[in-house]
C-alpha cells in the first residue's frame, strides 16, 4: 500500500464516518430479544425448498432469462408492496459478448430523507460455459436477505427514516465477468451506477422532492453502503476489509456476540482477530469507494468451497447461517430506530452493565482491543484466517 493511499484512507476515516458508529449497544437486550423473536417467527419466507423470498431467486439468473426476470419481478413486487420507490437504472453495456442490455434496480424508503443506509448485491448470476449456474452465495441469498430486512423491519424503517436517514436497497447488475475479470470485464452495473450518481440525484429522489428542489448528486446522500455477497454456505464468516469503516465492523461484531450470548443465533461471523484493512476484494463496492462512500464489505472469507462452480446451488445452503444473518442484518438496520419508550436511558456505565447482563465474554473485548490497537493503515493484509485452516488471504483470487 502506497503512502498516499495510506494518508487518503486516514483522511477517510476521520473526515467521513457513518454517524451513531457506537451502536453495538443501542439497542436493548430487550429489543434484540423482539428482533429476533420475529426473525425466527418469518423464517419460512427464507426456506431453502419453499421460501417466498429465498426460493424464486434459487434459479439460474443469467441476465435476459427468466430466472433473471423472475428475480426482477421479487424484488420489484416485495418492495414495491412495502413502499419503497423503485427506480430502474437501465443501460446497455459493451461486453466481450457484445451489447447488452442491463439494469441496476434502486428502492428506497422515503426517498425525500436527506442520507441513505444502503444495503446492496448483486442479482444475476454468473454465464458459465459447463451448464446452467444459479449463484445460492452469490448472490442469491444476500437478495433475499435485503427483501428479508425491509418487510421484517416494515413497521420500523419510518422511524428510521424520521431521523433523516432512510433505508436504500441496491440490486446490482452485472457484476460477473463474461470471460476473465478484468476492470472493463466486470461489476458492470456499478460502475454505470456510481458514474450517474456521481453527476446527479435518483429518479425516486426527484420524484419525491419535485423537479424544482435543489437536487445534490445521490453518492452525496449515501452515508454508508454495506455489500453483502457470497453469503449462505456453512464456511460464511466475515473480516474488516475496508479500513475506513474498521470500527462499524467493529461495532457488528459486538452487536452478534451480544445477539450469540443471548442465543438468538447458533454461532458468531465476525472474525475480529484478522487485521483490517486488506483491501483488495474486486466487488460492485469499487467504483463507490473510488468516490470516497465509505463501505462496509460483507463477504464471505475464505469465498465458499463452492464459489464459481455449478455446485454453488440449494444445496449449498446453510439454513442456520441464512437464519442468523436475517437477525443480525435486522438488529443492524434497527440499531438506530429504537423506541425511546423501550430503552432505559443508557450512560457510559449502563452501556457496558448492558453488554454484562447479555453475558458477552471478556475474550471479545480482548480481542476488539486487538484490533483496535491496530487498525492503523500500516497493517497489510493478514497472513491467516484463525480457525478455518485453509484460508490465506493472499492465496485467494479475490474476483468475485
Ligand atoms: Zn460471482
């Protein structure tokens, strides 16, 4: 890493920080224990073999197909049912299969909010010349766990929203390569995306602003964007891959082994134990963070055994893993739209009696102090991944 990008990354890091960072205890014990009660009683709309949100999109989504349209149509249907604006971002791309024809699908909730949390993947799959690829990681499930966070949290996002802050899903197009992942051969729709938001607002936002209103290009509403993909497999677990938001990674981390050590989910995902700021995974996430969005990076590391190869279908599945990122992602978004008459006043000291009463163990503390300690942009990527065995992020082809 050069020391221009270093210094560029630290002025990133305190220039623009995705506000309430602190969040980890914000909610209650109480609240998380609601959060994932509802979780637990939705869980069928994520069932691997009938699940309304889940099992439309375990189909091959090869752009143009039906699979494709039939995720298209999920996506819009849901969304639009819960009151999100949708807006269609269609372009035709030049790929080394010729032109086609392409579309980045937006919908935001209360699209007149000043700031986004975005939530994003990508939702077509990838073309493979040895059969039909239906991408179960990628990126099936993290489609439906988008759809699962906005109609769980459907009588909740407008207090969010009150705050100014309003919930925005992205479904990418495009990312796949045709043929080799190259910077022309890949993450098509995001690139198209960042360069029209670079330049001017969402057709949702004017819709709902009016032609006449000052309008700022969209990429300056967005106060985080969290991509989430190759999700779903029994192996899914997570480092902090971008520095500038190392600490909300942080943050998520402490938040499930609260949500762990209340059992509402069967094990943790955030390894705190690998360095931050290895950023080199290709994703949609890359031209946004060209634009200094910061983002939060939600892939799986090591990738799935099963990535890129016709095996990444259902049955790659992890139904427990699928069940516990719906409550996490949930308490994640919910983490700032707590019901003040729910919450007991929380002080310094309330904070940590609260993470106490949850029974989180000290070994987490240690191992945040770990990191934090060292998240300064001097630390390369790290050389191991602590209790997989086989991942060493160097030796991994980070195209995804
Ligand atoms: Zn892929």
């Amino acid at each position: 890493m050069s020391s221009a990008v270093k210094a560029s990354l630290q002025s990133q890091l305190s220039s623009r920080k995705f506000s309430n960072a602190q969040f980890s205890n914000v909610l209650s014990g109480f609240q998380l224990s609601r959060l994932a009660e509802a979780s637990q009683k939705q869980r069928s709309w994520l069932d691997i073999q009938k699940g309304e949100l889940l099992a439309p999109v375990l189909v091959p989504r090869q752009i143009g197909s039906p699979g494709y349209r039939a995720a298209q149509g999920l996506i819009v249907d849901t969304l639009g049912k819960l009151g999100y604006a949708i807006s269609w971002d269609n372009f035709t791309a030049s790929t080394p299969a010729g032109n086609v024809k392409m579309a980045n699908i937006i919908a935001t909730r209360n699209p007149s909010a000043a700031k986004r949390l975005v939530l994003s993947a990508h939702y077509e799959s990838k073309v493979m010349t040895d059969g039909d690829f239906v991408g179960a990681t990628d990126s099936a499930v993290p489609v439906a766990l988008m759809l699962d966070v906005a109609r769980g949290l459907a009588d909740k996002i407008d207090q969010l929203t009150s705050r100014d802050l309003s919930l925005q899903l992205i479904f990418f197009d495009g990312e796949e390569a045709y043929h080799e992942w190259t910077a022309t051969d890949s993450i098509y729709g995001a690139r198209h995306l960042a360069d029209i938001w670079e330049k001017g607002p969402d057709s949702a936002t004017v819709a709902a602003l009016g032609g006449t209103a000052q309008h700022v290009p969209e990429l300056q509403r967005v106060e985080l964007m969290v991509l989430l993909d190759l999700i779903g497999a029994s192996t899914t677990a997570f480092v902090a891959l971008e520095l500038p938001t190392a600490d909300l990674f942080i943050q998520l981390g402490k938040l499930e082994k609260r949500l762990h050590s209340a059992g509402h989910i069967s094990r943790t995902y955030m390894n705190m134990t690998v360095q931050p700021g290895s950023n080199n995974i290709a994703d949609d996430h890359i031209p946004f963070v060209q634009r200094d969005i910061p983002v939060m990076h939600l892939i799986s590391v090591p990738f799935p055994e099963v990535w890129h190869t016709l095996d990444d279908n259902a049955k790659a599945l992890d139904p427990r893993v699928i069940a516990d990122m719906s409550i996490i992602l949930r308490s994640f978004v919910a983490r700032d739209k707590a019901d003040p008459q729910e919450l007991e006043p929380l002080s310094e000291e309330k904070s940590e009696a609260d993470i106490a009463d949850d029974d989180v163990s000290d070994n987490s503390n240690n191992n945040d102090d770990a990191i934090l300690a060292g998240d300064g942009p001097d630390h390369q990527e790290a050389s191991n991944f602590p209790g997989t065995g086989r991942a060493v992020l160097s030796d991994i082809d980070w195209s995804t």
